[in-house]
C-alpha cells in the first residue's frame, strides 16, 4: 500500500506542477483523416533543445504541458513531411494538416511497426491486406516478438501465455477476431507486456485491433468449417445493424467434434511400504462435444466522449466421453489383468450480463466503468467400471459471480497516469449426491492498481505500476484472508531506428482455486483418491526479462530474448498415502521454490520480393522444481519455423514445431503437442475459401506426453489424437456489407470469470 500511496503523490504533485498552461492541436492528412501516435515536441527557440512531447492519440489530438513562453512545435510521421510551427503557452493550434511523402509508397517495409512505450503499433501493407482477407491471418504475418498465431487451429498466445484480444479495446473471443475482414483494420497494437491492470488475470499480453470508421447500415458474416474424414464442425454467424449513434449485434458460435480414436498408453506406480501397486493400462477413449455460444450486444456512441455498451450472452456446453481398454495391475505382489470401462458426462451453462460506460473528459481525463453478473449451472458425472469394482462421481453445481471495474486515467504531457479498481464476488454451491455431501463456498477478489508511463528525454520510455489484491475466501466454517502486492516495470531505449533494448520485470501472486481449497474427498477407484487443501497459501512469481531487437529497413529482423522467473512457494500437485483409507491420495500443497532461466532468438524477414514472410524461432530452457521431499531440474531446447506467401487474393502459410517444449512445475515433466498446419486461403469476391491440413507428416495427430518424478507416484502417460492426424478441413466464409460511415468507440474493460469449484 506504501507503493500506491506514493503513485497517487506523484500524480497529485504532477498535476499541479504541469496543469498550468498546455499547447493543444489535431494532426490530420490533406483528406482529414487524423493521424494517430505521431510524435510532437516542444523545442526552444533559442538553443532547439528538447523541452517535452508527446504522441497522438487516435483522433490525431495532442497536448503538451509547458511553462510561460514562446516555442517551436515540431511533428513527424512516417510517410509525411516534417511540420514545424510557432506557438506560445495556451495556444490552441487547431488542425495541423500533414503532407504525404510522395515516394513513401516505395520506401522500407519496417516503416509500418512503431514501438511505443507499452506497445507495436503496426500499419498493415495494402499488399499483405488484399491477400489476408481475415485478421487472423493477417496477425500470422507480422512477425511481432513473441506472438504466436496458428491459423488452423484459431489460437493465438503471447509467449506461450494467455492473450488478451481486443477491437477496439473491447475484449472479444477468438472466434469474433478470427473471422474480422482484414481491410476493416487501421492499425493494429500488440503488447508483450500487459501491465499492472491485467496481471491478476496472469496475461502474457494484449493483441487490440482498431478498426476504421465503419459504416452506417449493415453488416452479415457467415462462415462454416469441416473436416473431411472425422467429427470436426465450426460455425459462425453475425448480424450488424448500425444508424446514428445506435448499433445492433447478434452473434452465433458452434462448436461440434467428435473423435472416435484417442489412444491412451498409461504407466502407473503407486509406492509405501504398506501397500505398492503398479499399473499398465492401454484404452481407447473416443469424446463428442457440442457448444453454443450466442451474444446480443446494443452499443450507444452519444458523441466522440461518451458511449455506452450493453450485452447479453449465453454459453452451453455438453461433452460426452466413453472410454473401453484393459489392464494389468499388480498389488502387493498379486497380480491380475482387468477390463476397464468408463462414462463421463458434463454439461454446463453460463449466461451473462455486461454493462460498460466510458467518458472522455478536458485536459486528457477518461474514466471507464464495467459491471458484470453471471449465473451458472454444471452436472459432472464419471463412472469408472473395473472387473473388480465400479466407482462414480456425480455432482450438481451452481451459483453465480458478480464483478466490475472502475478506471481513471489522465495525460500529462508526456506522461499518462491511470488508477483502477477491480472487484468481484464469487458464490458456488456443490452437491456431491453420491456422498451425501453438499457445499458452498463464497470468494471476494478487490484489487487497487495505480501506474505511470512516459518518456525520459527522446529515446527511453518507462511503465510503472504497483497494486494490492485483497482476497477472502470462505465456505460456511472458516475463513481465508490474503493481501497480496503486484508490481510491474518497463523500460525502453530506443537505441537507433533499427535497435531496441527493453527490460521488464513483474511481480504477481498466484491464487488458489474454490476447488483445490475444498476439504471435499473424492475416491477415483480403488488406488486413488483427490481432496482439496483448505491451508493452501498463495504463492509469488517473479519474472525478468531483457529484450534486444533489430529490424533492417528491408524487412529482416532478429530478436534475442533472455529472461528468468522464480516462483515462491507454487502450488503443486503431490501424492501421499493414506493409511486410513489405504489409498493414495491426490493433494494440492504449496512447495519450496519453481524457476526457469530461458534464452530465446528469432530470425526473419517480411516482404521478401513483396510476397514472403519466412522466421525461424529457437528457445532454451532450465527448470528447477523443489519440494519438501523432492529436487528435479531439467533442460530442453524447443524450435518452431513459420511462412506466408500471399500474392493478390491468394495467401498460403504454415505453421511447424520442429522440436517440442517440454515443461517441469512440481514433479511433473510435460511436452507441448508437436503442431504442425499447411492453410491455403482464396478470396473471389465476398466469398473466402480456406484449405487448412493440420498434422501433414504426423499421422499419429497431436501427441500429448507426461512423465512424473514422484518417489510416491511415478508414471508416464501417454495419448493421441488420431483423428487429428493428417486431418484436411475445408472453410467457407461470405460477408456482405452495405451503408454509411459509422464509427465505433472503445471498450476496455472485461470482466467476469466464474469458478465452479468442482473437486472432479
């Protein structure tokens, strides 16, 4: 709380010091269209010395703090002249109109990427555009540090981490962003850093797509994917309707697969010296899944200050699993071979409600309120039947979550200070019918955040945040209390138009799930059991990282990357025995210590010849795991390749790991799927066709391996996705727009995020 109280000092002494006077105006092209994150400074006329700056916003406007005087401004962008005026203290410049450079249109590819304090901001080529036709393959092409895009199977990640997706800085699915016309977009800004406000989410960073200004009247998506040989079914459908300041949406998402080859390989040792056991199973586990997602949005934009969003959405979700193998278990020295059966059924819904307000005030002032409520519903049943006993699982859930966020941000300047607050009440209520037991628990989640961004002279920009999360977990017998800091810090030299240093740190606390604080105990069969740990204590992790990029005017580019992280006291998955029970049991406890040093390099160009983007990524990492009763440490050395050839309304790309990621935390060893995806795309018209091969050379599909070090518990488990494998799947998509020109405000804030607090 100390750190936060001194950010507030600072922001009050800062407005004081610079509020007096400010030098205001609007960059605009010879069209008037505004020309966003350009650079403006303020020299001396005297001595052209520096005397502040700033950049743009959307809307082209900046304002600059200054003391009594007479200055000169200065501007610049890439593509247009360089502007300089007189003005004096007060001034309010109005409309500066920039020239376009007329050569620009043949100058160096990497004009398009601006790196700003806290992010890229990328101007996509008309060429890259035309060939694109969707968002999703668009980001596939741009090359930015640490984002990662796999157009076949619509997932984007930031550093292997969770990416927030915004347009218009309002958060969306992937589905809404994969299936964005291309030429919709004005810019894109991608950041691997995501800040003090979305660290609780644990967010690896933000992807947010700006979008021209629309037009007045409507709009139609539609789009279906199948594969050819198996259970594999996407669809996507959208309605718009915009007039003056209202616009009108409804969204529809399906999701169908159903695989009936999952082999799975398990090896299994269960060590006491009362009771070992080891276990070789072999099954088939064949899955069906369907989900629905439908979303009804009502926008209202009063004026270019003021907007407010409502919608509605509901999700349902059913899954079905029905497993058959056999197996050969040795307890205790007897042995015996079994047939093994299992049936696992769940289904749930979650409607919600969204409410967002946003209001630009004078003096670079905004504030932002988001409220969200959620209801959900869930049914879990599992029946696992062995030739020497059945055991089942059945649990119904509900309960609901409350959350909001309030947002105040002003710019000074040069230099931009925000304050939020983020709350949310989660209540979950569990009957375990098949033991009689029921349970409620309630979570109450506060976290205060303040930061502050700006330049240090013309070359170095800094982020600094700090917050404090207060957390409050209950379930009708005791009470967990936690406060908790998280802190964050950039910071960015801008070494020479091609070279960039940018260091960064992060400290965040990780938080115990409703269900792994459960006392509830849950027998799987007649080895195994799992129960929560009501004495589970947060833990910390801090992150370091240092990042030295370059990019060669004709499109080349490298990025080295070296980083490490420490995490205090994870929580990790243990087994024990359990003499009571004579079973082992399956616990979440908070260990000693988790680090990973890494060391990362990227090499690439874009643009080649106008119609190639080829890169080539490697990455190292040393793990080190600690417990109370165990040590591991293990190294492994990951590479992945990527390509785009788009020429006209043609792109083709593809996607390969050439050697897997695996990952040590706690005392499990793991490898990431070896993807591997060939898409081609066409666009005629309206029309988008899309050819997307996933596994080309692996027939076996995605393979998915875990190795355990326990001492109590060890195995290896292994399993495929067969149907995935050599998998063709073809795409169709048609867009119809018609109208005027609308233009939309932004949503930043998202709420939300339910926990059932299920043991399963």
């Amino acid at each position: 709380m100390k750190k936060i109280s001194l950010v507030f000092v600072f922001c009050i002494s800062s407005y004081i010091l610079f509020a007096q006077n400010t030098i205001t105006g609007r960059l605009a092209d010879d069209s008037g269209q505004p020309i966003a994150f350009a650079n403006v400074v303020l020299k001396a006329i005297a001595t052209d010395s520096l005397i502040t700056g700033a950049t743009t916003g959307e809307d082209g406007s900046f304002s600059l703090a200054c003391q009594e005087g007479t200055y000169n401004l200065v501007a610049s962008y890439v593509g247009y002249e360089r502007l300089a005026v007189r003005c004096s203290a007060g001034d309010d410049l109005g409309i500066l109109t920039m020239e376009a450079k007329q050569l620009e249109a043949v100058t160096i590819t990497a004009s398009r990427t601006t790196e700003a304090v806290d992010r890229y901001v990328v101007l996509p080529k008309p060429e890259e555009v035309e060939a694109a036709g969707r968002t999703l393959v668009l980001l596939d092409m741009l090359g930015l540090p640490g984002l990662k895009v796999d157009v076949a199977l619509q997932s984007i990640t930031v550093d292997g981490g969770l990416a927030i997706l915004q347009i218009n800085g309002k958060e969306v699915p992937v589905a809404r962003l994969a299936n964005l016309k291309a030429e919709q977009i004005k810019r894109v800004e991608y950041s691997n850093n995501p800040g003090t406000r979305y660290l609780d989410r644990g967010a690896s960073g933000i992807v947010n797509i700006i979008l021209k200004e629309r037009e007045d009247g409507g709009s139609i998506v539609a789009k279906a994917e199948s594969a050819l040989t198996t259970g594999f079914v996407n669809g996507y459908l959208l309605g718009s309707y915009h007039k003056g300041k209202s616009e009108f949406a409804l969204e529809y998402t399906f999701g169908y697969r159903n695989y009936d080859s999952v082999p799975y390989e398990l090896e299994d040792s269960y060590l006491n010296p009362a009771r070992t056991v080891t276990r070789s199973q072999r099954t088939n586990m064949p899955f069906w899944y369907i989900q629905h997602t439908l979303n009804a949005e009502y926008t209202y934009q009063h004026d270019d200050s003021t907007m407010f969003v409502a919608s509605v959405q509901d999700d349902f979700f059913t899954k079905t699993l029905d497993a058959t193998g056999t197996m050969t278990k040795t307890d205790n020295g007897t042995t015996t071979n079994q047939s093994m059966q299992q049936h696992n059924y769940s289904t749930e819904n979650l409607p919600k409600l969204d409410l967002f307000y946003t209001h630009k005030m004078p003096h670079g002032q905004k504030v932002e309120l988001n409220v969200v409520g959620e209801y959900a519903t869930d049914r879990y049943d599992n029946t696992l039947t062995y030739t020497s006993g059945t055991y089942a699982t059945s649990i119904d859930g509900h309960g609901y979550a409350l959350s909001g966020e309030g947002v105040y941000s002003v710019q000074l300047g040069s230099t931009e200070l925000r304050t939020g607050l983020q709350y949310q009440h989660n209540f979950t209520e569990n009957e375990y019918t098949l033991y009689g037991v029921k349970t409620a628990m309630t979570k109450d989640n506060a976290y205060l955040y303040a930061e502050v961004q700006g330049m240090l002279g013309q070359k170095v920009g800094y982020s600094i945040g700090t917050g404090a999360k207060l957390l409050n977990v209950t379930d009708g017998t005791s009470d967990q209390h936690y406060i908790r800091n998280l802190s964050t810090a950039r910071l960015q030299w801008r070494i020479s138009p091609q070279w960039s240093l940018t260091a960064s740190s992060q400290f965040t606390p990780t938080l115990p799930s409703l269900s792994a604080l459960s006392s509830v105990f849950q027998q799987t069969d007649d080895v195994e059991g799992r129960q929560g740990n009501p004495d589970l204590k947060p833990s910390e992790l801090l992150s370091n990282q240092l990042m030295l990029r370059y990019v060669h005017p004709k499109g080349w580019y490298a990025v080295a990357t070296a980083g490490a992280m420490h995490h205090f006291h994870p929580i990790v998955s243990t087994y024990a025995y359990d003499p009571s029970r004579d079973l082992f049991v399956l616990t979440s406890q908070n260990a000693d210590l988790w680090q990973c040093l890494y060391a990362n390099g990227q090499v690439g160009v874009q643009g080649l010849w106008k119609c190639l983007n080829l890169s080539l990524t490697g990455m190292f990492f040393h793990y080190n795991s600690k417990g109370v009763d165990f040590s591991h440490t293990r190294d492994n050395f990951t590479a992945s390749a990527n390509a785009q050839f788009y020429w006209k309304s043609l792109v083709a790309g593809a996607n390969f790991t050439l050697l897997p990621q695996w990952t040590l935390y706690g005392e499990d060893y793991s490898v990431s799927e070896m993807a591997q995806s060939i898409y081609v795309q066409y666009r005629w018209k309206r029309l988008t066709a899309m050819l997307m091969w996933h596994c080309p050379f692996n027939p076996q599909g995605y393979r998915y391996e875990t190795e355990g070090l326990s001492a109590v518990h060890p195995y290896r488990h292994i399993n495929w996705t067969v149907n995935n494998g050599n998998m063709v799947v073809l795409g169709l998509s048609w867009q119809m727009d018609f109208g005027r020109q609308f233009n939309k405000g932004e949503k930043t804030l998202q709420n939300g995020g339910y926990d059932n607090g299920m043991v399963k």
